[in-house]
C-alpha cells in the first residue's frame, strides 16, 4: 500500500503547529503517511486546487482559505455549512468533502475535561473563535451572555442578531466586559489576552473568576494561562486552548480514516505540544 499524503494550506503559513501534531497522530493510528505544509496564495489557489490538492488524501486548511477553498470542492458537511467555513478536506473516491472541525475540537476538550455546558454561559469577546463556541452553546437550547469592551459593542450587537436570526428560539444578548458579575457556570475565554508574551496579563478581574465553576481559555501558547491557574486554585474545572487545537486535529483524522484515539494520549499530545511551541 502506497504511503498516503497529507498537507496543511494557508497563506502565510510559516509557523504552524500541524505537522508535530498530525504526525503524532498518525503515529498513534499506526498509519503510514506523509504530512507537509503548502504556502498557497490566495490568487494560486485553484491552480494548485487542481494540480495538487487533488492528489493529496486529504488536507487541512487555514487563513485564507476557509471560505475560498468552499466551491472548488464537491460537497461540504452540514456544520461547514452552517459555519460557512472549512478547514479540514477528505479526498475520498475521487469526491472533495469539506468540513469545520473546530467545533467540535472544542466539544471534545470540554468533554475530555469534564466540563459541562449548561447553565449560565458568558463568553468574552466577539470575534471568530467567539463565534464559533457561541452557535455550540446555543445549540444546546442555552442563553448565553457576550461580555466584550467597549469598542465591540456594534460587532457583539450583529453577532447577537445573526445567530438569534440563524438558530430560531436562540437568546443571545452582551454586556461591557466591566459589568460582568454573578455566578458564571461556564466562562470561555475567546480573547488573546493572556497569551505569550504578555502572560501576566487576564480578561477578567479576580472577582469574575472567583464565581465561575469551569473555565475554557481558548488561548494556547501558554498551556496555562494565569486565567487558568486561578480558576484551577480556586477549584474550578478548567482548560486551555492547546486541548481544543489538538481535538480538532483528532476530529480530522475521524474524518480522514476514523482513527480511535484515547483520551490520556490526547492529554499527553498536549502537554508535548506545549512544549514543542516553547522551543520555537
């Protein structure tokens, strides 16, 4: 059997952590395959749509892209539709099948975690991560609250709309990140605050996260975050971002051959991961 291809796209796409991880698990699946990294320009990309990713098993895809790659390819699942966005591709029996694997990767790292979604959900901040964690939420028949800065507030207001708009009986409203107080079941971080190299740095005060009962840190570069230390000293459940990039790499690879793979490899992939971004 021929040794199967693999890549991840983007543009640029010098630093990315795919291929550690994606050959780990290949190597956890005991599959025999080849993972590269493609720099694909936006205005290059149905050239080499045709005279590469065609010929690939399958590929990840990153910024550009996720919506670009949408027409070129045969058929998108049901969650890549809804999000509009696709990061991951199987080519299999000649036919491209897109999907989003975000979502779930971050289903599963709350899952992996013991971490619940119920109750009261706030999330800070209202970009694409928000976004995204936002439709899971209320897929679930919850509320949730955006807690976001003052700048925001437009682009927290059209969020809160489009996804009451896509996602009838939804209820999605914000707040100034200032005024966030009262219990919080579950707190999901969708800002860059806290990431290296500005590690001292929390999106909320002390007393936020002195109520909250889980916690979901979307940043990953550090494994944990100070957001994540005192939630965890506090005796929070809580997780940081590395578990979801590295879930929804395993998502892919469902996708790709329905590998299997066990919750404490996952856990040490992680942890390997981590320290792999250290070096770089």
């Amino acid at each position: 059997m021929s040794k199967k291809k693999y890549a991840v796209i983007g543009h640029p796409i010098g630093h990315t952590m795919s291929p550690f991880i994606h050959k780990r698990l290949f190597e956890l699946s005991g599959i025999d395959a080849d993972y590269s990294v493609l720099d694909i320009s936006p205005e290059n990309l149905s050239f080499e749509y045709e005279n590469v990713l065609k010929k690939l098993d399958g590929y990840n895809i990153t910024i550009p892209h996720k919506q670009n790659i949408i027409p070129l390819i045969d058929e998108i699942d049901e969650k890549a539709r809804m999000y509009g966005s696709v990061n991951t591709v199987s080519n299999t029996n000649a036919t491209a099948k897109g999907y989003t694997t975000d979502p779930d990767g971050f289903l599963k790292a709350l899952e992996a975690s013991g971490i619940e979604i119920k109750g009261r959900v706030v999330i800070l901040g209202c970009g694409g991560v928000a976004r995204t964690m936002a439709y899971e939420v209320v897929l679930k028949g919850l509320p949730l609250l955006f807690a976001v800065r003052k700048e925001d507030e437009n682009i927290a207001k059209f969020l809160c709309e489009e996804i009451m708009n896509t996602v009838k009986g939804s209820k999605t409203e914000y707040c100034l990140i200032d005024e966030l107080s009262g219990d919080i079941d579950l707190l999901i971080n969708a800002t860059p605050l806290g990431m290296f190299p500005k590690i001292e740095n929390q999106p909320v005060k002390d007393s936020v996260i002195n109520r909250c009962k889980s916690v979901f840190d979307a940043v990953y570069n550090p494994l944990e975050t100070v957001l994540i230390k005192k939630s965890l000293a506090n005796g929070a459940k809580a997780v940081g971002g590395m578990s979801m990039l590295v879930w929804q790499a395993v998502v892919a690879h469902e996708k790709w051959d329905g590998s299997i793979y066990g919750v404490n490899d996952i856990a040490k992939l992680c942890i390997d991961s981590a320290e792999e971004l250290k070096k770089r």
